[in-house]
C-alpha cells in the first residue's frame, strides 16, 4: 500500500464496468453508477465518465460502496495508475505487494491485468517496464552511493489441486521425464514467507525479457470454452516480481567518535553502509467466478 493510502487500510476493492458484449445486445444495464457526492450533498458531475471517480454501484435498487469504480471508458493507462502504480512505488520501497482480478467469466478479468499491445496494454506490461524504468533512473541518480538490483519472475498455475510452473518448458524435459513436482513449504524464521519448492525463479534484465516469458507462460495455461466466454481461463495464474535492491554508501567516521584508535588513524578510517531490500509484487488473475448454468460449463470445466 502507498504512503498516501495508509489510511483506506492495506486492502482495497476497485472495481471496474465493462461495456456490453455483442451477445448481450439490446439488453439493459443491470447496474448505475452513482456519482460521488460533494460535502453539501450534491453530484460531482464531469464532463465524462471518467473525470470523476466514484464508489457507490446500484444494483437492483440497493448501494454496495466500493473504495473505487472505474466507469466503461476508462481508460487501461487510468486504470493501471489508480490501482497499481501506487504499488508499485510501495514495493521500491521494500514492501511486498499483491493485485488480484477476480469476476465472472467474460467480464474482462484478463483484459485487465494483461491488455494487449500498446495502448490496451494491462496492468503487468505497465508495472514491469514502470519498475524497469525506476530502478534504472535510481541507479543513474546514485551519485554517492553504489546501487545495483536484480529482478527475477516466477510464474505459476493453480489448476484444482495442483500446482504448475509455467516457466517450466516441456520440451525441456525428456520423453520419460515429469515436470518436478512443486510443494508449498513455510519458510525458516518467524518472518520468512511461505515458499514453493521446485518453481523455477528466472531472472530478468528487461521488461521485455520479463513480457516474453509472461506470454509464454500463457501458452501453458489451462483454457477452455464456456457459452460467455470462447477461451475462458480454468486456472489461476500468479506472475511474481522478485527484487532485489542493494546499495551501499562510504561515510567517514567523525574524528570525535570515541571507538577510534587515535586522532591521525581516525582520519583515513572510512564506514560502509550497505542496505538490502527485497520485495514482491504478485499479480494475479484467477479462474472466472461463473454460474455454470449460464456458462454450460461441464466436467474439467467446471474444476478451478
């Protein structure tokens, strides 16, 4: 969560109107979205929907409130601002953090956090070449400091009960050989994370390279067709960035400091500073919430 978020808590629920589709043509809108109120009671009106951000839906004549709604139009650039840049400054600064895209099938789940090429571009192309660019100016702009990082991805799918690394090329593997068989393991010390044994963790130098290996991993993923959706994802997939940041600085220690060994030593004496800070980012895109009497939805295709 970033700084200037503390207050609406660690968790936030933003939701996002699709336009209709072509199969629900001529159909009316199941939902209102009410615009904001002002601190005497009136409509906040813009000139569009999406000059002013509202978070009250109506649905069948009752209010759900929402930290954010994001109207038809809006934007993929608006919507990756509002909801993930934020997250990423958070997760520079050392903290772990997790976007998360859950709806019915066909309600643009993975329209989202993924897009498409250029300006449809989702929420993932935005923040790893977001985070590429910053790291990179951060390591131009340290003047009196020595500053590195690395990033690496991992890439899994959770498909019933089983756990799959999209990373994992099958080719890769003989004709007798299985992928390994991945475990979710707590981690040693009271503060380590939960770890998944066996996941491949690739490092990237690029957003590029980080983008190719997301769309390869796609490849990989369980679809199938449902009645709302011709290639409806049947799995939960989690993309994760893991950086690494590393800088260190030379200070001279002053000359009153009283652990010094003697006054003329003191002054060719020289402290190093080193700082480490690790952090993810998981985005994750899970498996359509449907009803699979509307879907049709049968056997395998009902499992997520």
């Amino acid at each position: 969560m970033a700084e200037e978020d503390k207050d609406a808590g660690n968790v936030q629920v933003v939701v996002r109107v699709r336009p209709m589709v072509s199969i629900e043509s001529g159909s009316e809108p199941c939902i209102n979205v009410k615009p904001p109120l002002d601190e005497y009671g009136d409509e906040i009106l813009g000139e569009e929907d999406t000059d002013v951000i509202s978070n009250t839906l109506e649905i069948k004549g009752h209010d759900f409130i929402f930290d954010k709604i994001l109207q038809q139009k809006t934007a993929q650039s608006t919507c990756y601002d509002m909801c993930a840049k934020p997250l990423v400054q958070s997760c520079l600064k050392g903290y772990n953090a997790t976007v998360l895209a859950y709806g019915q099938t066909g309600s643009g789940k993975t329209h989202t956090i993924l897009g498409e090429i250029g300006d449809e571009a989702g929420i993932i192309p935005r923040a790893v070449s977001d985070m590429f660019e910053q790291l990179n100016n951060m390591k131009r702009d340290n003047e009196q400091e020595t500053f590195d990082y690395e990033v690496h991805v991992q890439f899994l799918e959770v498909y019933g009960e089983d756990l799959r690394d999209l990373l994992q090329d099958p080719k890769s593997l003989g004709k007798t050989e299985k992928p390994p068989k991945l475990l979710i393991r707590d981690g040693r010390g009271s503060k380590a994370e939960p770890q998944v044994i066996g996941a491949l963790e690739q490092r990237i130098h690029s957003a590029d390279e980080g983008m190719k290996l997301v769309y390869e991993g796609l490849k990989r993923r369980v679809t199938g067709a449902t009645k709302m959706n011709a290639e409806s994802s049947r799995s939960h997939a989690i993309f994760t960035l893991v950086v690494q940041q590393v800088s260190s600085s030379t200070v001279p220690i002053d000359e009153e400091t009283p652990e010094k060994m003697n006054r003329a030593r003191s002054r060719r004496r020289k402290a190093v500073t080193v700082e480490v800070k690790k952090s993810k980012f998981n985005f994750v895109d899970l498996a359509g919430a449907e009803r699979a009497k509307r879907t049709q939805a049968s056997g395998n295709r009902c499992v997520s």
